[in-house]
C-alpha cells in the first residue's frame, strides 16, 4: 500500500470498530479500517461472542439430548459427541462472520489494511512502513485479558477465555478463577461435555455486578446443574505439574491457606485496555489508572482529530456497547446528533437459563435512595415456560415509586436474552411498568412472564 490519505480511518476492526468505519463510510467519508488480527471482527468475532455461543449452543443440544429428551419421552439410546467436529464447526462459525465483515467493508468501499497502526502525530499513522494521514483517527483497540499475578497463562494448562475455546480434550477437572460472565459461560460448556467444574471467586457472590437476588438464584441453578463454588477464595498461585496445575487458595478474608488440584485453570477475572504499541505518546494522550483512553462526551480524546470507542474507553465492556458508540461517533463527526443511551445497555450471560439485566439493580437504586417498586414473577407460573420444561428463574422489573417509570429488569429463565429486548426497547422511550402491563403479549409466550412482573408492580399480576 503507497502513502495514502482518508477523511476517516479507523483502528481496530472490532465490533466499535468495524461498525463505526462502515456508519462513516455510509455517511460518505473516504474511510479505511485497520486491524492487526488479519480477519476482521475482533475480539467479539474471533475469539469472544461468537465462538463461545457456537460452544454454548453445541454443548447444551447435547446436554439436552443426555438429560432433557427424556423428560419429553424421547428415546435416544447412547449419546456421545465428537469434539473436533464440534470445535471445527465453531471455526466455521466464526470464518462465515469474519468473512461477512469483510463482505461489509467492500461493499461500503471502505479500505481495510491489515497491520499494526501507530499514531505518529495528530492526523498521522503509520502502519509498518506506510504512512498514512486522516482527517480523524477513530481508536478502537479493544480489551485483552486480566493477567492474575502468579498464575502463569500458557494456554495449554493455564488458560484464558481464548485458550478454553480451543481445549481438544475434556478436561477431568476445570478450575475457573472468577465467576463472572466468562467463568459461568465457559465454565458451562465443559461442565456440559462432561467436565468436573470448580469455580474460585474472590467475592462472595457469583455473577457479582448483578441484582443480588438474580446472582443467589443463579448460584442456585448453576449449583444444582453440577457447578461448584468456592467464594470469597483468592487465588495466591499456581504450580504447573507434568499434567495438573496446583493453585493456591486463602480465603479473602483471611485464615487457613489451601491447595486446590486441576488439569486445566481457566483465569477469567476481567479484561483490561489494549494500547500497547499505539503510539500514544507521540500525541500526549495519558490513559487513566486502569488503562482506559479518557474521552470527552463526543468520544473525543484530549487530542483534537482523535476519538476512541468501545473496551478501550471503559465502562460496559460489550459488542453492542462498542457498536453503538461507533455508530453514535460516526454520525456525530457528520454534524448529526449521535448519542448513546447508557441507561438502555442490556447485558447478557448465555449461560442456560440466561440471565439478562438492564438499568438499575435494587442494591444500585438502594444505595441511590430511589424510592421504587418491585413486580416479580417466576417462570414456574408461565405456562409456555412449563410446556418447555424450562420452569428456572423469574423476571423482576423495578420501576420508580411516584412515576412508576421503569428502572430496571433482571431476568433469569429460558431465552433471557431475547426477553429483556422489550424492556430495553420500553426504557428507551421511558416507558412506565404499566406501558408494559398494558401491551398484548402473544399467548402462550415466556413473554407473558415480563408482562405479569410489570403487572406485578402494581400489585395485580393475574397468574400468581
Ligand atoms: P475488540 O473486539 O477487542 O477489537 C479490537 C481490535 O483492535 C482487535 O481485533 C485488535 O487486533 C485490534 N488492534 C488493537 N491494537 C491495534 C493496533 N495498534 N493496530 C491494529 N489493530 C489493533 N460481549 C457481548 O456483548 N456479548 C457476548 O456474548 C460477549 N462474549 C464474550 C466472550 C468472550 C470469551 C470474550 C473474551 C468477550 C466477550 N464479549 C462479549 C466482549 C466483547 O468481545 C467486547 O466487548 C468487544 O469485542 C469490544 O469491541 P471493541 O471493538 O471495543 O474491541
Ligand atoms: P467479569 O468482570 O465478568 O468477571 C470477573 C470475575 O472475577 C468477577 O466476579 C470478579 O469478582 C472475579 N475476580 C477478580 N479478581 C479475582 C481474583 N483474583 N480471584 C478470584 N476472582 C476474581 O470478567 P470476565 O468474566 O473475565 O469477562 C470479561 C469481560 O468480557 C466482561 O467485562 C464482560 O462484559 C465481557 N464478556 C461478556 C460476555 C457476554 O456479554 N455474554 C461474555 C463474556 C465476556
């Protein structure tokens, strides 16, 4: 690639990144996007979102199959699976999205170089040796993970969320440190393939930034499918033996050390920015005490011309988080009036049940002294959940004592996921729990389950 100039050019082909070159590109800037992975898509495509729910979805059909079939009185003999197709097929998954990204960039003509990008100067980069100028530099280098002082990662018997979803064996037994998204999603996966799962928190609850009483349910659920979990436990260290790792434990709150044995430890206690080699300092931007790239309301950095989104400026480190702020950032460097909601950003563990949240928890709104109500409602009283065989958990909607707007929700149950999709969509045009009350929701539908928990805030859920 010669010199070349571009009105926009994008680093990081992320799901910040990737959606924010082609919203500029639509928006009619000369627009190139740079990624030093080779395929486009990021962490999310590659080694994160998409891989982990091809996993997700492969081991819970054969979950399904060994322990659910049965219960519908279906009758099918012995039933193994095979890893490497397993594995291959989450490739392939993960190659027809990188390749439809790639897709995306030709068809909104937008060049993309693979490469590490450093920025030289304002409006300057190089990527080896090609320089190359743009009007705006758009950071959006994403997260890498938390390195746990003493345990060592390897990628082989110490892993992190990449390595785990490469294990070409089952492992006997799988220490996850951290119950966190990651732990309790991958942790799923191999306790499902037959894994013998321990998870090592260092706080006393699971699934710790959500509403308390959805993370004592899940501890519940998770407990009774087989997981087990070791809270308010630090690991201290880890020994690599020839074919097991022996980590050490104490408890966070001091006391007794302990050994704990494992063949495989997957380290899973967060992600951290990424902005090693990105010239950072050839412009004078200092990044905060975690790492992150402080950025004023338009994304911009401290540097005029240079704007960073998604992992690498913190706060929800999700796909659709960084997509919106790319898409939000696009338009606003168009003259329009980008903006992203922070309050309507659902998040989503893919575990089985799902659980989902939205807005505030009620430690969050306790803490504020919001004054609010609560609606709840169990999936055991909805009838397609009961139909399904899928009766786990319930939906809590928590909505403003005088003006009964809704402030949150926290879902666990059977497609979670999908279900909170309503009531992002209700809070983002500031809906009241009687809005939702008062909508028709097909019948029979999990659905109804967030209709009776809105109903339920006003005290006349109709099933309970
Ligand atoms: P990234 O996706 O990290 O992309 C940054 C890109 O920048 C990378 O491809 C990197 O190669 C490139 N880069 C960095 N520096 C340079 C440089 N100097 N030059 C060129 N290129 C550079 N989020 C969800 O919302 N839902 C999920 O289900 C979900 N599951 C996940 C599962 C796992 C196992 C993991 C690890 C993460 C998951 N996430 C999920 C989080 C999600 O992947 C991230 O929030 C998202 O990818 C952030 O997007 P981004 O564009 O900011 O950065
Ligand atoms: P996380 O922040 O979700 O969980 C980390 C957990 O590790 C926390 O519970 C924390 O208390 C615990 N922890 C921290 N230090 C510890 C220590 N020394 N010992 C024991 N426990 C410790 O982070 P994650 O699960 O690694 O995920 C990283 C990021 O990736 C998250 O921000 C998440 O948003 C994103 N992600 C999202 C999804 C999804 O949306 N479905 C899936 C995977 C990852």
């Amino acid at each position: 690639m010669a010199d070349s100039s571009f009105d926009v050019v994008v680093i990081g082909a992320g799901p910040g990144g990737y959606v924010a070159a082609i919203r500029a590109a639509q928006l009619g800037f000369n627009t190139a996007c740079i990624d030093r992975r080779g395929p486009p898509g990021g962490t999310c495509l590659n080694v994160g979102c998409i891989p982990s729910k091809a996993l997700l979805q492969s081991s819970h059909h054969y979950e399904d199959a060994t322990k659910h079939f049965a219960d519908h009185g279906i009758e099918v003999g012995k039933v193994g699976f095979d890893l490497g197709k397993m594995l291959a097929r989450k490739q392939k998954v993960v190659n027809d999205n990188t390749k439809g990204v790639e897709f995306l960039f030709k068809k909104n003509k937008i060049t993309y170089i693979v490469g590490e990008a450093k920025i030289t100067a304002p409006g300057q980069l190089s990527v080896g040796s090609d320089k190359i100028s743009a009007k705006h530099i758009i950071i959006a280098t994403g997260s890498d993970v938390t390195p746990l002082p003493g345990v060592e990662i390897d990628e082989k018997q110490v892993v992190s969320s990449t390595g785990a979803l490469e294990l070409t064996k089952v492992p006997g037994h799988l220490v996850v440190i951290g119950a966190g998204v990651i732990g309790l999603e991958l942790g799923s996966v191999w306790h499902r393939l037959g894994a013998k799962v321990t998870v090592v928190e260092y706080l006393d609850r699971v699934l710790p930034t959500n509403d308390g009483e959805v993370s004592k349910q899940a501890q519940r659920i998770f407990e009774k499918q087989g997981l087990e979990f070791k809270l308010g436990t630090k690991v201290t260290g880890a020994k690599l033996g020839k074919k097991d790792v022996t980590l050490s434990l104490e408890p966070a709150a001091g006391g007794a050390a302990a050994e704990l044995v494992a063949d495989v430890v997957l380290v899973a206690i967060g992600r951290r920015p990424y902005t090693t080699n990105l010239g950072l300092e050839n412009v004078g931007i200092a990044v905060d005490k975690r790492g992150f790239i402080p950025v004023d309301s338009h994304f911009q950095t401290s540097v005029p011309g240079i704007y960073a989104i998604g992992d690498v400026i913190g706060g929800a480190m999700l796909a659709h988080k960084a997509e919106d702020e790319g898409v939000a950032l696009a338009e606003i460097l168009a003259g329009q009036h980008g903006h992203v909601n922070y309050n309507a950003i659902p998040g989503v563990v893919y575990t089985w049940p799902e659980v989902a949240a939205v807005g505030k928890s009620e430690e969050q709104l306790k803490a504020e002294g919001v004054e609010y109500k609560v609606g709840k409602f169990p999936f055991t009283a909805n009838s397609r959940a009961r139909a399904n065989g899928d009766t786990d958990g319930f939906v809590k909607i928590l909505a403003d004592a005088k003006t009964d707007e809704v402030l949150g929700c926290h879902i666990i149950g059977p497609s979670a996921g999908d279900l909170i999709g309503e009531v992002v969509l209700g809070m983002e045009f500031r809906a009241a729990a009687e809005d939702i009350a008062r909508t028709c929701h097909a019948h029979p539908g999990l659905a109804e389950a967030v209709k009776e928990a809105a109903l339920g805030v006003a005290g006349r859920a109709i099933h309970l």
